[in-house]
C-alpha cells in the first residue's frame, strides 16, 4: 500500500454549508488539492471550494478531454477518457508513494454517478483511498421543491438523460417517483418519454440545485430552453401515508 492517502471528498449539491465537517476538515487542512474540469473552465467542484482551500497548498486540476463533443457511443470517446483516467491515476500515485495526501474534489457523492469512481477503480488495491460520502444532488434537487420524493411504498426510479428514447419510456413505466439526470441536450427526449408515460404534468425541472442560481419551476411551465448539465427533472411519488 501507499504511504500517502488519496480522499475522495463529496462536496454535496453545491452549497458549502452543506458539506460535510469531515469534508471541510479535510480541505481546510489539504497540501494537495485535485479536482474536474472541463479545459478552459474553472470546474464546478473547484468553485464551491472557493476561498476554503489553505494557502499554499497544490491544486492538480484533471481537464476532460472529451465531454459532448463525440457521442458517448463513439469509441473514441471511451478511448480517450480512457487514456485521461490513467494519467491522472498515474500522478496521484506519484504522490501517495511519496507519502503525500490527496483530497480530490467531488460534486455530489464520490459514488453516485461521479468521474472520481474511475479513478478509485484503478487506485484501489496498491493505494490507500478513503470516500468521504456526502449529500447527492437529487437531494438538494427534491429538497428545493419543498415536497418530499417518496411515500410510503413509493419505488424510486433514477434515469440518465443519455439513455434511448425506448429505454426511458420502459424504466418510467410503472414507477412511483421518479429523478432524471443529465438533462442537457437530451432535454427534448426525455419531455417525450414523460409525455408518453403521463408523468409530464406532475413534473418539475431544478436547475442548478442548492447554489446560488437555483431555479425550480414545473416543467410544463419551462418552456423548450435547453437546460445546463446541472439539471434534474422530478416526479414526486403520491405513496402510503397515515
């Protein structure tokens, strides 16, 4: 095992406060600070550190090669992102050999759906890794319109935007409540499938969940805008209740 020790640090939806104390402890205290980005941005989890990370330390920002720019079906896609996770694996173990610590920076929670898990894959076994869990950001999502996700024996179904047409009209059949992610240019797609299950008009759209610029409007009421990537749509269950 390595002498040093790589953190993967969940940041939670996207509001500091809403971190949690070891996750702040661990920042506040970090020599080696790494974090996503896509090239030419200051990245997402670096901007809700913003003014937390100590003087001093050193910040390894891992720029994506690819993000929507080939479609993930591409093989080229999986190629280089591939070739990405590698380097970046191969400069956090340069550094835990020396016996360096590294907080690597993580929106929402390190284990649910994030870039930092396949960095954890390649690390585990010859490197000490330990996950930081934190609050996801459909939490913050369905926290921020006020009413509860689930009831009851409701059944929670989590989808990706990126998925077929098809598929997200089968996994939203029959379901409770429901939480889409990655909405973005697949915005248009998922409207049908919400259409065609009749789940449309019970639907509300939460962009850019727990930070400053939170929106949280009915989706019938959204308009055909192309959303950001930091987009969920919801569906409250209606389930058991006293």
């Amino acid at each position: 095992m390595s002498a040093g020790t790589v953190f993967g640090v969940g940041l939670g939806p996207g509001d500091p406060d809403l971190m949690s104390v070891r996750a702040d402890r661990l920042l506040r205290n970090a020599r080696h600070v790494a974090f996503f980005r896509k090239a030419g941005r200051t990245g997402q989890a670096r901007k809700i550190v913003n003014g937390m990370i100590p003087d001093g330390a050193v910040e390894f920002a891992m720029e994506y090669p690819v993000t929507t720019e080939i479609p993930v079906t591409d093989p080229r896609y999986n190629q280089a992102l591939s070739a990405f996770y590698i380097d970046c694996t191969a400069h956090l173990k340069t550094l835990t050999a020396r016996g360096e610590d590294v907080v690597v920076l993580c929106e929402g929670d390190p284990f649910f759906y994030g870039s930092f898990m396949h960095l954890y894959e390649r690390l585990r076994g010859d490197t000490r890794v330990e996950i930081v869990p934190a609050i996801t950001g459909m939490s913050g999502a369905w926290t921020a319109t006020g009413d509860p996700i689930t009831w009851g024996d409701d059944v929670l179904t989590v989808l990706m935007g990126t998925l077929p047409l098809d598929v997200l009209t089968a996994r939203m059949t029959g379901t409770d409540a429901l939480v889409v992610m990655k909405i973005g240019r697949n915005f248009d797609k998922v409207k049908q499938a919400l259409q065609t299950t009749g789940l449309y008009d019970r639907a509300w759209l939460v962009e850019y969940a727990q930070m400053p610029q939170q929106t949280v409007t009915r989706l019938s009421e959204a308009g055909d805008r192309v959303t950001p990537y930091f987009s969920i749509i919801l569906v409250h269950g209606r389930g058991r209740r006293p």
